[in-house]
C-alpha cells in the first residue's frame, strides 16, 4: 500500500441552491483533527436547532441609486441559498440575525438569482464570507446589480474532439433519459489503438460553457494539449445530472436538508443511477468505440455530490471502476459513507485520488480526510490526497487540478508536488 498525502491549512463547501446543484462555498479555516469532534462541527455548521446563537446585525451602507426601494434579501449556506426568503429580509437597510456559531457564506439579492448583487462593471462576484464567533455588527457596500447589465450571449467551447452521442439515452433504473457526450482522444480516428475510458459527473459543466450551470471544467482543452505533449490518452464520457433530482441520484443515502421555516428530503436514488451505468451505458460505450474494458481501465470522476458518488461507485462496483477521481466530496449529506466504507474495505484494489479546496470549510475537509486515512490506512489501494489552500468550491479550482489528477490516475508510480 503507498498513501500519498498533500495537506495544506483548511477548507469549505458550498450549497449553491440544493434543489438542483449542491454547490456553494462556506468558508472555515483551521487545521485537520481527524477524531470525534469533526462530528459535532458538522452539526455545528448544518443544524437549525442548537441553541448557541449569537446576534448579527447587517447593515447596507450603500447600494446602487437605481433600485434604491426594492426589498434586499440575504441567500447563503445559512439558509439553502433561497433568494427571496423572508426570515433573511432586510427592512430599510439594516436586519438584525441569530446565527449559530460558525462561517457562512451569502449573496445579496432581490428576490431572485436573476437579480443578484454584482461588480461594479456587472461582472459576477464572489460569495461574501463571515466568521461569527460573538455578538456582530457587520456594515456592506453592494457595488451592483447582475440585472441591470446586458447579459453576454452564451457561446459553445467544447472542443472538435467532443461529440453529443445522445440527446436522450435510456436510463432504464431511473426511468429517465439523459443526455451523453464523449471525448475522443486526437488521432483516435487514424488509429486502432484502444483507450481508457473515463464516467464523469455533472456532464453539462465538463466541455462546454453554453451548456455549464456553473461554469465548465475544461476536460477537453486540457486533454488535448496533455495527449499532444505525449501523455497517454482516454476517451471521456460526460453524463447529463438529474437536475431537481441530482441530489438524490448522487446519494447512497436519504438527506434531509432543514432551514428555519421547512424542509426538504431527498430520497437516494445512486443505485439506480449506477446500475444504469455499468449495465446500460457501459456496455453501449464499450460496443460504439474502442475501449479497454478492465476495472484498471475504467475511471469515474466527479466534484461535490459528483465526489461522493464517484466514491460510491468505486466502493460498490470495485471490480467495474479501478479508479476514482473524488473531488470536494459531499459526505456531508451521506450520513452512511463511514460505515459503507469501512464494509468494503477488503474489496478496495484501485487508485484513488481525493481533492478538496483549502476554503470549502473544515468540516468538508475531515469528512474527506477521515475516508482518505480508512483506505490509506486500511486497504491495499493506492491513493493521492491534495488540499489547495487558497480554493473555493468551484469549477474554476476543479478545473485547476484536473491535469494534476489525470496524470496521476493514468500512470504507475506516484509524484507529490506542492499545492500551487
């Protein structure tokens, strides 16, 4: 067993509307404690019923002239990133909260993502971050509105070397279509070589900014120019998410997310999306092009609710998927993944490699941790784990390490290198 280790200060994860994505930073900074505490962190963060609240005053210094009398809403990690809810309304320009102790992270609104606080010059900005750790009086300044400016128009960025193979293919367990893009290496048409294949999550976000909800990762550029620079090549098959129904084909688990006034439950749905997987669109990959079949072979991937159902794969269907790409996992919404985990542990033959972001919050960063140091500890596999101390939970920051991951995953031997 090797077990390599990039560890870097902390980290956060990020709730970006839980109804469809699960993707939103909430920054926390800290080092790792890999014990019992990571648990009462973690409720610490996501429960609605502690009782250690401090007050928070929010007071808008100044906001744009133009919508001056609109209605300001708060939306962040402290209240599933509802734009329009009334428990985070502020009245004239100041509010008065009770949170619980911790870090959060928000937007300001006006009811609606449509309507979301902007830079000055209309560009998007980043989530807002704060630590309450005591009563606090916090002033802001909003710069703009997204809606007061004229929105670029869309355009596609997926390279030549990606095609839509199926604008609805059967999923026949989940009773549903989705839509399937592949990557083919360059030069795959000229030769009889056979390739790797590679089941990636959350396909609209892979190649393509036109189809991206949240930015893409740009699996195809970087690809081209690694397999043009003499790295092995692998064929990439990104497959649609269920949208409103991701957060339940993504979990093992059923996850109930609660807010101050409701809330919602997602029933588990990964088994279906699975089997779909390595019994529908598996064989179909395999039929169509020219694909190297074995476990050693065969590779999933994914970010968020993306990571922990890469994770699941790989521990139900060991002897389908020999690798795994696990980014900025959402363990937090799989309250089974330790026991499931430890149940498996003797299956565990493959290469896997763990990625969080050093300002996802430190609750994410045990919960991945504390998996990571189960296989390195008890399992023969070989396994990466990198923290990049400056990232969010992102695209941009997934995008970043992708290369770092691929190169890793497609060959023998191991190589640390520094978070940069």
């Amino acid at each position: 067993m090797k077990h390599n280790s990039i560890t870097t200060p902390p980290a956060n994860e990020k709730a970006y509307q839980l109804l469809q994505q699960l993707q939103t930073p909430v920054s926390v900074g800290c080092r790792f404690a890999a014990n019992r505490t990571t648990l009462f962190f973690c409720l610490l963060l996501f429960s609605t019923h502690l009782s250690a609240q401090f007050n928070v005053i929010i007071h808008l210094r100044s906001t744009p002239e133009k919508h001056k009398n609109d209605t300001v809403y708060m939306a962040g990690s402290f209240n599933g990133w509802k734009p329009d809810d009334d428990d985070y309304k502020i009245p004239g320009n100041s509010v008065v909260l009770k949170l619980n102790p911790g870090s959060y992270q928000f937007k300001f609104t006006r009811g609606s993502w449509s309507k979301v606080e902007s830079n000055a010059d209309g560009t998007d900005t980043r989530n807002r971050s704060i630590q309450i750790n005591s009563d606090t009086a916090l002033d802001f300044s909003i710069a703009a509105w997204k809606d007061d400016f004229v929105v670029a128009e869309r355009k596609h960025t997926a390279s030549r070397n990606v095609q839509l193979i199926a604008e609805k293919f059967d999923m026949p367990s989940l009773h549903k279509q989705k839509s399937i893009w592949v990557y083919l290496p360059p030069g795959y048409e000229k030769s009889k070589q056979r390739y790797p294949v590679m089941y990636m999550q959350d396909g609209q976000n892979v190649f393509d900014e036109y189809t991206a909800f949240s930015g893409e990762w740009g699996v195809d550029e970087c690809l081209d120019s690694l397999i043009e620079n003499g790295k092995p090549g692998c064929i990439v098959v990104a497959i649609e998410n269920g949208q409103n129904e991701r957060m339940s084909e993504y979990n093992p688990f059923a996850f109930t997310y609660k807010s101050e006034k409701d809330s919602i439950t997602f029933p588990p749905k990964a088994n279906e999306y699975l089997s779909d997987i390595v019994n529908t669109l598996k064989p179909f990959i395999d039929k169509q092009f020219r694909t190297l079949t074995s476990k050693e072979n065969t590779i999933i991937a994914g970010s968020s609710m993306g990571g922990l159902i890469s994770w699941y794969a790989a521990i139900k269907y060991p002897d389908v998927f020999g690798k795994a790409g696990v980014f900025s996992p959402a363990f937090w919404t799989a309250s089974g993944i330790d026991s499931l985990t430890d149940a498996n542990m003797d299956k565990l033959r493959g290469k896997y490699f763990f990625y969080i972001g050093g300002k996802e919050g430190e609750p994410h960063m045990e919960n991945m941790k504390r998996i990571y140091e189960k296989v390195g500890k008890n399992s023969s596999v070989q396994s990466y784990s990198l923290i990049d101390p400056e990232a969010a939970h992102n695209e941009k920051y997934w995008r970043k390490w992708f290369g770092e991951f691929y190169q890793w995953i497609m060959t023998d031997g191991y190589r640390v290198v520094q978070a940069r």
